[in-house]
C-alpha cells in the first residue's frame, strides 16, 4: 500500500506517517526473526530438584545434592500439561473431588432429579449411607461409601469447597500415599464415632457426606504444624485450631450438622497429624508401609462401592423403624 498517497489524501503529512509505518514494520520484523531464533536454539538444559531446589542437569535422574530420585522430564511435562487442565495436576485431593461429583452424578441418573436438591431418606440408604443398623447387619462398606454421598447439591458444594482449600495443602506436605490413608481413617473415625454414639444414645439413624474425613484434614493440620512446622508451624497450627473452632460452633446452631462424625474425623485426624510427623523425620524409612496402607484402603473403597451397586437386604427392613 503507499502510505503516502495515502496521507496526504487525508491531509496529513504523508512521508512522515509512511516514516513511522516503515519503522513499525521493521521493528515487528525484528521481533519475529528474534523469536524464531531463539526457539530454534533454546534447549533447556538444567532443571530444579523436586525435593531441595537445587539446579541440576536436564537429563539426570538422580538429584547429585539430596539424592531424591527424579521423574524423566518427559513425564514431567505431560503431568504440566494435564495441569492446565485439572485443577491442581493430578493430585488425590482433585481425585477425591471428581469421585464424589461421579457419585452424585450417578445417584441423578438411578434415583432421579430430585437426588441433585433433596434426596430422599431410602435414596441415600440404597445409594451406601452409614447408617449403624445396618453397619451392625454386617455392611461394612458404608462407613467408607457414605464419606461420597452428599444430600444435595449445596451439601456437596460446601464439602468439595472446604476439600479443595485444605486437601492439596496437606498432600503436598506429605506424599500422596500418607494424604490417602488419611483421608480414608478420618472418614472411618468419623463413622466409627457415629456408631459409637448411635449405640449410647442413638438418634444416628443416617448419615452421609465427607465433611468427617475434611475434619480429620484439619485435625491432622492442626497437631503436624505444631509438632514438625517450628515458628512458622506453630502459627499455621494456630489458623487449623481457628478453622475448626468456628466449623464445630457452625454444627452446633446449624440443623443437620453432625458434629459426632466431625469430632470422631477430628480426633482420628490429629492422632495421624503426630504419627505422621514422627514418621517423616525418619525419611522414607516407612515410606513402604503407607504405601501399602493406601493400596489396601483404594482396594477397599472399590469393593465397597460394588457392595452398594448390589444393594442392601436389610434395607427395607430397617427404614420401617426409622
């Protein structure tokens, strides 16, 4: 185009403004053949520890500082790149989160609609609510698959809140593999401290949601700062004691909160927090053992969902008396 024409058409001062197009052009040229060259000669040759930060060479697989064994780059980055998609990465916490959207999702699709609002008594018995009449019947597998049913849209929106802000915390502190046994002993103290109390006093006839297994997140929190974190542990510590103050005050005024199943979470949660603690000054020593653990509660949980695709027998019987 002839810029001048241009201009001066326009009554402008056209080889001034032809001038600046010229210049414009040119500097964009720049930077193109700049970006190009530098992309075809950019190699990325050193890369930061995982465990002690510390620069290394690009293609080792074995930290020379610390010794921590490395994931190859490869693999680092397709991890990245599914983390601009999954929240997080692929981490338990986000897992735990997708499992319990799966279950809502499919209680819609069996018991209906009204499942995603205000599921009804039977619908949350026969999807794997705890309930102790039955736990007592033998079904052990509700004290695992109740910590994956919610009553409703807001009840899981909370609970996948509160998951999403203090899960990842704590499994990057300690590994997937210890988050994951927490995880799962919180949800059973949790349920094991229903039971307890259905026994003594009763009036637990239902219960569902994960928010026994997120209290035994911020019980664990609460004792791991304290004990592992010095100075700055100690005043993290101090923010989980807050948390769980103003939750356990929010159950008590709030109907249809069972704070039983938190505190039986809780406890379990900050026993772990100490055990946890002690465990990892000790390096990977049993590092195996959590492992192991892990396995064995995923196991569990598997079976104990198809326990409740199954159904109950009992069911029937026992909502009669409810």
């Amino acid at each position: 185009m002839k810029w001048k024409e241009f201009f001066d058409s326009l009554g402008l001062n056209g080889t001034k403004w032809q001038w600046k197009i010229l210049k414009l052009q040119e500097r964009w040229e720049n930077f193109r053949t700049g970006a190009r060259e530098h992309s075809a000669n950019a190699v990325q040759q050193h890369r930061l520890c995982s465990k002690c930060g510390a620069l290394i060479d690009h293609n080792s697989n074995v930290c020379p500082f610390c010794g921590e064994a490395l994931e190859h780059w490869r693999k680092v980055q397709i991890k990245r790149a599914f983390g601009m998609i999954l929240p997080g990465g692929l981490t338990f916490s986000y897992t735990l989160i997708a499992i319990n959207i799966a279950v809502m999702a499919a209680m819609m699709l069996r018991f209906g609609g009204m499942s995603l609002l205000k599921p009804d008594m039977l619908s949350l018995a026969r999807a794997g609510a705890l309930m102790p009449a039955l736990v007592a019947h033998g079904e052990w597998w509700r004290m695992i698959t109740y910590a994956f049913i919610h009553g409703g849209i807001l009840h899981i929106l909370f609970n996948m809140s509160s998951l999403s802000q203090v899960g990842p915390i704590s499994e990057n502190e300690i590994g997937r593999a210890r988050f994951c046994v927490l995880y799962f002993l919180s949800a059973i103290g949790g349920a094991a401290a229903d039971i307890f109390w259905d026994h003594q006093f009763g009036s637990r006839p239902l219960v569902v949601g994960a928010s026994g297994a997120i209290f035994g997140l911020i019980g664990f929190g609460l004792t791991y700062n304290y004990f592992y974190g010095g100075p700055a542990g100690r005043a993290n510590s101090r923010i989980y004691l807050q948390w769980a103050i103003y939750a356990f005050a929010f159950g008590f005024f709030a109907w249809g909160i069972d704070n039983v199943c938190h505190a039986g979470g809780f406890i379990t949660g900050a026993i772990l927090g100490f055990v946890i603690e002690r465990d990892l000054r000790h390096g990977e020593k049993f590092g195996w053992l959590w492992r192991t653990l892990a396995t064995i509660f995923v196991i569990a949980a598997i079976v104990a969902f198809t326990f409740a695709v199954r159904g109950s027998v009992f069911i029937g019987q026992i909502m009669k008396f409810q």
